[in-house]
C-alpha cells in the first residue's frame, strides 16, 4: 500500500517570495508525499528575483515557478488540500477563500526579505527566511500526520508556526 500523498497550499499576499520558497520546499522535503502549490492574495505577478537567485543557488530548478492569485486554487478542478499555511503577517488576517475538504490551516510568519533594503542584507534576509521556513517544514514532516487527530494536529502546526527561529 502506499503512503498518501498531501496537498498543501502555501499562502501569502504577493506571492512573489516566502510562499514560492515555501511551495520548492515542500516539494523538494516531501519527496512525493506532498505536493505543493503557493498563490496570493494579491499576487505580485512576478517570482521576486532575490527568490529566483537563493532557490538556484541551493540547486532547486526555478522553470515554472509563477506568481499567482489563490483564486486559481478556488475554482472548480483545483487540486483538494489537505494543508493551507499562511506565511505573512497580511494573508494572517485577510478573509481567505472557502476551501472544499476542510484543509487544516496554520500561520507561520515569516519576516519578508523583499522589502529589506540593500542587496547584502537582501539576500541575508532571503537566507533566512529560507531556513526558517525548511526548519518548519522539516519538523511538520517529521509529525506522524494520519495517528494524530485533527485538534492536536492543529495545535502542533501553531506551536511550529511559534517557534522562535
């Protein structure tokens, strides 16, 4: 038999940065068992190139990665997910579409590196944001997602979605 395979949603206004690392992330971690998507509120229209840069130059392939709105995995056909994070400040509060299945969500805050001025401080704050979101990402995997029922796995997303990185 083989093991599910998860849908996650990484959410974030612009969808131009942390969302898109995320999306790589999940992707790359999961290795089959999670399948990734990132979309936005307000989608930026473009990957930020800081983004493009810090995922090339850990080795990730970038061919398709696209800024888009979380209207697209609304509509009727999109994928079902399992998992929806939020991983900015603003998608925290905005009012998030009606998700078919009942995803279980989480916010994980992540700093913006976009807006950091200077290019070395730029791509320090890229470097984080990476690491902070693999760490998450790494210790939400590591959870033994089918044993544990759903409001202590909501209370493990949030207490990753705290930690202090």
């Amino acid at each position: 038999m083989s093991e599910k395979q998860y849908n996650v949603l990484v959410l974030c206004t612009g969808n131009s940065a942390r969302s898109i690392l995320g999306e790589v992330l999940f992707n790359h971690l999961g290795r089959g068992r999670f399948k990734a998507y990132s979309a936005g509120s307000k989608p930026a229209g473009k990957v930020n190139p800081g983004a493009l840069e810090l995922l090339q130059q850990q080795g990730y392939g970038t061919e398709g990665l696209r800024s888009k709105s979380w209207d697209e995995f609304a509509a009727p056909g999109a994928p079902e997910f399992d998992f929806i994070f939020t991983v900015c400040d603003n998608a925290a509060g905005e009012a998030c579409p009606v998700w078919l299945g009942h995803p279980a969500t989480a916010h994980w805050g992540i700093p913006d590196p976009a807006h950091v001025e200077g290019d070395e401080a730029r791509r320090a704050a890229f470097r984080k944001a990476y690491e902070q979101l693999a760490r998450r990402i790494q210790l939400f995997m590591s959870l033994p997602i089918d044993k544990l029922d759903k409001l202590v796995l909501k209370e493990k997303l949030a207490e990753i979605g705290r930690i202090k990185d």
